[in-house]
C-alpha cells in the first residue's frame, strides 16, 4: 500500500474539492457497512470501466471481500469472456490485399476489418476450437495497419466470432443446469474478471434488465438463459441485500435500482400487493460516479429544494422545471437521502476509493487500477491484455460435469 500512495496523491489533485467530499463520504459509507459486516453492490457499465481497468478493479475487491456483488452489461460479458482487452491490428479493406475478399457493404463503419494480435499458443488452441480462415488470417498479418489496444472479444477476427459462438455452448450448459449464463461463463474465466472470481467465490454477477442488449449474441444467449422475472428477482434479492449501491458510469439505473420488486422509489407497490418479495433503498447508501455535471446540479436542486420530488407529487415533467437535461438514472438517485453524487472520471475516483477502503479496514490490495492516460495506465492496460486470458471453454465443461446441480 505504501507504494500505492503517491499515485493517490497524484490522482486526488485530478479531482476538484467537492468531488473529493463526496468521495470521502463514500468511502466512509463503504468502511461503515463493511466494518459492521455489511454488503457492497456495483452497478458498472461497459466503455470507460474496461478501459480504464476499473472491472479489472472491481473483481480484486470482490476477492478481497469489499464487493459482494455486481450488476453489468452484456457487452463486458461479452469482453471479459475475450479476456478484457486485447490488441488488435485494424486494417482498411479497400486500401488493402483483402479488398475482393470482404463485401464492403457487411463491413463495420470505415471500410475496416481487425484481426486479433495472439501469440503461437494461442492460435493453436483457438485452432483447436474453430475453423480458422487462415488465407485471411496471412493477409492480414501481411498487410499494413494500425495497432490498438480495445475491447475484447467484440469485432476483431476470429476472437469476436469466437466469443459469439461458444455463446452458445454455455447457452446450452446454463439452460441444462438452470444457471444464468453469467454464472457459467464464469466458471471458464479468469478469477481477476469479475465473470471469474464472481464464480469462484458464488458471488452474484448478473446482468441488468436494460443492459441485455449489446455484445452482440452474447446479449442474445445472456437474456435467454433465465427469465426476465427470474433475473429481476435475483436482481433485486441483490441489490436488497446490499447496505451501498455504487453506480460506475453507468446509463438507465433507475431501471436498475428501483425496479419491478423495489418499493421506496420504484414501482414496487404492485408486486408487493400481489404477494411477490420486494426490498427497499430506503436507508441505502447510492454513490453514483458520473461525469455529467447535470447529475450534481438535479441533487442539489432536490436537497436544497425538494424540487425533484415535487415535480414527482404533482406530476409534473422534470426536464421542464429542472431546465436541465434530465437522464432517468438522475430521478430515484436525487431524490434518495442518502445518495451521493460524485462528478469526475472514473478511471481517477476507483483508485483513489480503493485505497482508502481497503486501508481504512486494513485490507493489502495487490491490485490498483490507473488513469488510461497516465503512464501507469497504459502499462495496465499492457499488462490486462498480456495476462488475463480468454474464457476457457474446457473448463467450463468440466464444472459443468462434476457440478451438482439438484
């Protein structure tokens, strides 16, 4: 930890002062719920916590025991199943030896195509599992193009074609053993994902209602593992047993927070009435990082005035008295007690959060994510796509084989 701590200061003065404040106050949240034996939730989003290590984080704290569950998105599914990141060679088709090979029309936006940058070894096990158009794959490696470090698993050939179709062997393996098809791409991922160690340690990781879309079939086979009420449910038995809920760049969580089964803020009531099990964010703690500044000005318009929840009670539109533009995961969060709002990028708060939890409660972190745009950050980002590998499909069909799942 001690070599840690001048990288804190460094990234505590990225932050400005009342950033800081919240972000104190979140971290006394964290250490008051853990300290007395508590849950911690996070609700994460794709883009900038992948790239800035922040899943990566995110999983080490599960493993420490400071996360106790986690909320995400079919497209870091899909990402970490390829490993997080990955460096890929992007190439312009019409500029290149495979313009005659590719249709131009079926191709992403910019003519191009990328093939994912892998050692020997791992070609020869990806060979193993797939057919492999190797005349592409020489053309490839042939042909100029810029290198990138991205998210894995997604559009690069043949790990993103990989990634959507062993979707649905662990499709098939969820839906036979009646597991969310997080769980089980789990069981084949590495523990410093959240997939993986989420899995080792039976700590729920599920992707939310409004973020079954993306990832491509990943998405597909995700939403087709379990139900729609069954996902709600496990959602919602998650989040009511979390003292914090923490919400990491992340787009539509009042659709997460305040649900179908919760009744403070949501719309609860009805499933409540008619018998279902609910929960309540009354009392919880909901710290929510965020870069639009539009956050922290619709909390303080409802702490200083009540005018959000008034807005509510007479039916009123937000957007229109607020004269801000008003994102719905601003409406349950503003209007929570206990919610705090901290503006700034994400990729400087985690770290900075991380430390002072896990030294508050006397915990070793040998992990910590940086800044993407520090030199520290760029190794990271290195080091995730040299260390963390892809799911490992074998080792999915040998839980599944030896799992009891009666």
């Amino acid at each position: 930890m001690k070599d840690l701590a001048h990288h804190i200061e460094t990234y505590t003065a990225m932050l400005g002062a009342e950033s800081l404040q919240f972000l104190e106050k979140a971290a006394d949240a964290i250490v008051e719920a853990k300290s007395r034996g508590g849950k911690v939730v996070v609700a994460t989003g794709s883009g900038p916590n992948l790239h800035e290590g922040v899943t990566t984080l995110i999983a080490h704290l599960m493993d420490k025991g400071i996360v106790d569950g986690v909320t995400t998105s079919s497209a870091v599914v899909a990402h970490e199943m390829g490993g997080v990141l990955e460096r890929v060679k992007r190439i312009v088709v019409s500029k290149s030896e495979l313009a005659g090979l590719l249709d131009p029309a079926r191709l992403p936006r910019g003519d191009v195509f990328e093939l994912t940058i892998m050692d020997d070894e791992e070609w020869a096990l990806l060979r193993s599992e797939m057919i492999i158009d190797e005349h592409v794959v020489a053309i490839c490696k042939s042909c100029e193009g810029q290198v990138i470090i991205k998210a894995a698993g997604n559009m690069a050939y043949p790990m993103g074609l990989r990634t959507e179709t062993v979707s649905n062997t662990v499709l098939e393996i969820a839906r036979a053993c009646g597991k969310p098809f997080e769980e089980v791409a789990g069981w084949g991922c590495d523990r410093r994902t959240m997939l993986g160690i989420g899995a080792k340690k039976h700590l729920p990781v599920l992707v939310s209602i409004p973020q079954l879309v993306g990832g491509g079939y990943v998405g597909i086979a995700v939403g087709d593992s379990i139900s729609i009420a069954e996902r709600s449910a496990r959602i919602a038995d998650m989040l009511g047993s979390a003292d914090v809920i923490i919400e990491s760049a992340v787009a539509l969580t009042q659709e997460i927070h305040d649900g179908p089964f919760e009744t403070y803020t949501g719309h609860g009531i009805w499933a409540d009435w008619n018998g279902l099990r609910t929960y309540s964010l009354k009392g919880k703690t909901l710290i929510r990082f965020d870069l639009d500044e539009n956050l922290k000005k619709a909390w303080d318009m409802d702490k200083h005035g009540g005018d959000i929840q008034r807005a509510i009670d007479e039916g009123l539109p937000k957007t229109k008295m607020s004269k801000i533009p008003f994102r719905m995961e601003m409406s349950a969060f503003s209007r929570l007690e206990s919610s705090l709002p901290v503006v700034g990028d994400i990729g400087v708060i985690w770290p900075i959060l991380a430390y002072k939890v896990a030294k508050r409660l006397g915990i070793e972190l040998e992990f910590l994510s940086h800044p993407q745009q520090t030199e520290e950050g760029k190794a990271l980002r290195d080091h995730i796509v040299a260390e963390i590998k892809p799911m490992d499909l074998q080792a999915i069909r040998r839980t599944s084989r030896i799992t009891d799942f009666s």
